[in-house]
C-alpha cells in the first residue's frame, strides 16, 4: 500500500475540498496519514502557508537512508478529482487491482 501524508489545519477551507477529494478516492490503495500542523511546532514553521500539502513517502531499500517526506505538486483547489488522482498515479506509481 502507498502512503501518504496530508499536512492540514482546523478551519482551512483548501484543505478541507482537499480532504473531501481524497475521502472519494478509496478506492485506490492508498494509507492517507493526516497532519494536523497546529499540534506540531516543526509542522507549522514548516507548512503553516503552504497548507494543504500532501508528501509521498521515499524510502531507499537498497541502503540505510530513513524513510523521507517528498511534497507533492500543489494542486488548484479547483482541479476535478480525475486530475487529483492523475497525479498520484505520476508520483506514487501505478496502483494495483486489489
């Protein structure tokens, strides 16, 4: 399963469509970890005008590098869901019939 995270705050009205967009996207197999930046101070230095911001996970198996966050492209709030899930086949590679 691919996995993401989506770097969010209370009362922000992009990230709230953003999440609406992602809830509809289920079934893709996708592990979708939300952030709250208000309850982390690196959070919120890091993201606090750029949210919403969704990271894919980068790991290097083939050495002993931790796993990494990669933000993805920000989307227009306006993009239809077709074009959301485009992208995350670009970055997150295709996905597989369950």
């Amino acid at each position: 399963m691919k996995k993401l995270i989506f770097y969010t705050k209370p009362g922000c009205h992009l990230c709230e469509g953003l999440a609406e967009k992602l809830a509809q996207l289920g079934h893709l197999p996708i592990d979708i970890e939300s952030r709250d930046i208000t309850q982390n101070p690196a959070w919120f230095t890091e993201y606090q005008y750029e949210i919403p911001v969704l990271c894919r996970i980068v790991s290097h198996p083939e050495t002993t590098e931790l796993e990494k966050e990669q933000p993805l492209p920000r989307l227009s709030p306006r993009s239809p869901l077709r074009q959301l899930e485009r992208m995350l086949q670009t970055y997150l590679g295709p996905f597989e019939a369950e």
